[in-house]
C-alpha cells in the first residue's frame, strides 16, 4: 500500500511547492499535515531509507510548516528535520549516506503547529 500512496504524495508535494523552471528554491506551506505524511515526502526529498520505530509508525501527530520566501531542497529537508522535532518529538538520526534512523522521544517538550511560528 505503501508504494501506492509514494506516488500521491510526491504530487501533493509538487503542488505545495512552487518551482520555477531556472530556480532550484521552492516555498513550502504544509498545514496540519499528518507525520507520515511529512515523512513520506522527507523519504522523497532526501532519498535516505528510513528505518522507523514502530512508535512512529502509530504517530498521529500533524505537522504545520510554512515559508515566506523559497527555500533550497537542503534548507526544506533541514526544515522538515526541525518540524518533526519540535513539534511532534520526531528524532531522525543520519546512519549513513543512504539511511536515517526514525525514532519518537516522548520526553521532548512538543510544540503545537501554529504556537512556535
């Protein structure tokens, strides 16, 4: 199932973000978007493997992300990372080029979409 959805969401994706044919830069607007979701399109992103806890796996926290001005696919990845930790105790830990570990902290203080923004 899960190979299905990647598709779905690689278009959500593209039309979240807006791209210019000569600017690599995107601006991103994710409103209280569920962490798989999140997750799945940081899988696209970054193209690591991510290797998750089963605790994440039956996360329902959402996710609100937003930016003013374009952003770099470096600089929506290294978002991405921050929002998962701030705001639902996401931890991903790069175990090498090709894989991240993703891991929930239940002792990180969270904070809500909307509060930190």
């Amino acid at each position: 199932m899960r190979r299905i959805l990647l598709p779905l969401f690689t278009t959500l994706l593209l039309s979240l973000c807006a791209v210019s044919a000569n600017e690599p830069k995107r601006t991103v607007s994710f409103i209280n978007t569920p962490a798989q979701k999140i997750l799945m399109i940081y899988h696209q992103l970054s193209g690591l493997e991510l290797v998750e806890s089963s605790d994440v796996k039956k996360l329902s926290a959402v996710i609100t992300i937003r930016t003013a001005q374009a952003v770099s696919k470096g600089e929506m990845i290294k978002l991405i990372e921050n929002a998962l930790l701030m705001q639902a105790g996401v931890v991903i830990t790069h175990l090498d080029e090709k894989r991240a570990s993703v891991t929930y902290n239940d002792a990180l203080p969270i904070i809500p979409p909307g509060d930190g923004e």
